[in-house]
C-alpha cells in the first residue's frame, strides 16, 4: 500500500487558499479522494456565467458532482444546461434511443452499465463531460458508482507508474463480452440484450489511446482504461490481461470510489477524463431510466505529447452534430 492511500483527505477546496472561494454555489465533499453534492443551484440554461465557472471548478476538483432536487428538468432543459459546459456531442455514436442529444438508459429486466468504464472510450475524440439526469429511481438497489483515474495514477508505486506512462492500448466498442468477468453480467440469450450488442457494434470503431493521459484543463495525469479497453499495443493477449488487470483494479478500489443513491430529480455530473462508473445492476425487475447529455471533448494527450491514433471509425458525426443538426 502507498502513503498516498491513507493519507488525510485534504481541506476542502471551498475554503483552501489554493481554491477560489465559491460564492453561488455550496459544495460538500462526499468522499475522500473523489465526489461532492453541490446545494444552492437550480440547473438551467439560464444560470449565469460566474454559478457555470463555480460548477465546472468544483467538477475538475471533484470529478463527479451531484445536484439533489433538479425535478423540474426535462430532456430541453438538461440539453441547456449541458450547453454551457462544452459544445455537446450527439446521444451515441452507435445507440439511437430517439432523441439526437440525449441517451436514454432504461431498463425493465435488471439490466445496467454494470461494468467499469469511461464513456464511449472507443472514439478519438472521448467526451469530456457526461450529465446525467435520475428520471425514474428504483426504491432499492441501481445506484452508480464512480473512480478518480488521477488518485489511481497518483498512487501508482514507481515501477508501475513508469510501466503505465510507456504504455498505449487499443479500445473498442467490439468488445469480447464473454472474457468479461464483471459478476451479474446480462444474460446473451436475452432478446433485448442481443439487440443492443448488435446495435452497439453496428460501426466498429478502435481507437489507440495512451493509458495515461494529461487532462487538457487541469494538468493532472489520469489513467485511461476500462471496459472498451482490448489489449496494450505490442503485448499479446494474455499479457494485455494481467497488466490491465493490475491497473484496473487500482482505478476501482473502493477508497478510489464514491457510491451514489439516486433520489427522484437528482442530476450527476461528472468528468469523463478523469473518471470511470459503474452503474449497480441489483435492483431486480424494477423500472429505472436516466438519461444522458454528452460534452464532446479533446483528443487525449499522452505525457510525451503524442496524441491518440484512430484505427478505425471516425467520430467525426459523433462529436460534431451541429452541422448535421438543423
Ligand atoms: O445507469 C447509470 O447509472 C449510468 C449509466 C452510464 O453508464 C452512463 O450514463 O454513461
Ligand atoms: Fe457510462
């Protein structure tokens, strides 16, 4: 174990000297090395320039924020907001759940994104912020978790650190959902589950990404891997394996994480360059649904400044709809 995991977590920035002071908005820490509920905020497309500067400093401090009692959202609304954050991306580059913006994720049968990952890692260009609204909550179980991939890389020992920053990997969204070893994955003979593999897959896209990428905004060293990760260039496939393994599982343990129970018109937001999720699938056949709005982001960066390489694919529709869009 390495110091930085026991060390004290810090003062909380609100009232460091390092941190501006915020005066529109209330953060409150939730965990130690990452989350914080935000209080004094009704989210808008109107909310002013200085409360959107207060949110996104407290986002890039936090990585994932978490705003209670947002019930008076609607799919326009959310879009408005997530607006002022970033040019947005189209709802997926591969899923059309109806609307050009927003993916809806609900679920009938149990099913969840229960598998660590960073959203829609497969492209270039891998979006810099997800906002996600709670629009039907489950009365147990389904809640979402989230890692800091800045702490996991921060607390790397030497050895492993200088292994890691060397390091490039191929993501996919053709991934082998049979090596995947997350228990409670989805049943393949599921009608519906087989429909969405197929969707998912319908353009394939591989992407060579450098494992530890400099966050474009803050400067940090983050680890980029995940469940679209498929295997690190030059190494085989078992090799591949084991090394992801060893990486991943400092990215996803539970100091690393903060765990969110979703209430009726709660809203997450959290940085897609410096975290993974993981959404809980334990809530039965309870109805839940959230839906997703996408800030596009930037090419990652790798510490030598080289930059992520498309093998196959184009993100260009994804990232870059307005043109598309009327
Ligand atoms: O269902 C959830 O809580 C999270 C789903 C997810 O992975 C996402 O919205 O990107
Ligand atoms: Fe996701």
């Amino acid at each position: 174990m390495t110091s930085t995991l026991s060390d004290p977590a810090p003062a909380d920035p609100a009232v460091g000297s390092r941190s501006p002071r915020h005066e529109r908005i209330a953060v409150h820490r939730i965990g130690g090395r990452i989350g914080a509920r935000i209080e004094g905020v009704q989210l808008s497309g109107a909310l002013d320039a200085q409360t959107v500067a207060e949110i996104r400093t407290a986002l890039l401090r936090h990585k994932v924020v978490f705003f209670r009692g947002q019930d008076h959202l609607d799919d326009e609304q959310q879009i408005a907001f997530a607006g002022l954050l970033g040019p947005l991306t189209s709802a997926h580059p591969t899923i059309s759940t109806g609307s050009s913006r927003v993916l809806t994720i609900k679920t009938r049968n149990g099913q969840a994104a229960n598998s660590w990952h960073t959203d829609v890692s497969f492209v270039d260009k891998v979006p810099a912020i997800s906002v996600l609204r709670g629009v039907e909550v489950t009365e147990y179980g389904g809640t979402t978790s989230w890692a800091n991939t800045v702490t996991a890389y921060e607390a790397l020992p030497e050895p492993l650190r200088v292994l890691a920053d060397r390091l490039w990997a191929v993501h996919s969204n053709l991934y082998d959902y049979a090596a995947m070893n997350e228990l409670g994955d989805a049943d393949p003979d599921d009608p519906e589950v087989a429909e969405y593999r197929k969707q998912f897959g319908r353009i394939p896209f591989e992407t060579e990404h450098p494992v530890v990428r400099v966050h474009p905004e803050t400067g940090e060293r983050a680890l980029l891997l995940g469940q679209f990760f498929q295997r690190f260039v030059g190494l085989n496939t078992y090799e591949s394996h084991e090394i992801f393994e060893l990486l991943q599982t400092r990215i996803t343990k539970l100091e690393n994480t903060v765990r969110w129970t979703w209430a009726p018109g709660d809203v997450a937001i959290w940085d897609n360059r410096a975290t993974q999720h993981y959404a809980v699938a334990d809530f039965d056949d309870q109805p839940r649904e959230v839906r997703r709005v996408t800030v596009a982001g930037d090419v990652p960066v790798s510490i030598d400044g080289r930059t992520s390489v498309v093998r196959s694919g184009s993100s260009a529709d994804f990232v870059d709809i307005d043109s598309l869009i009327s």
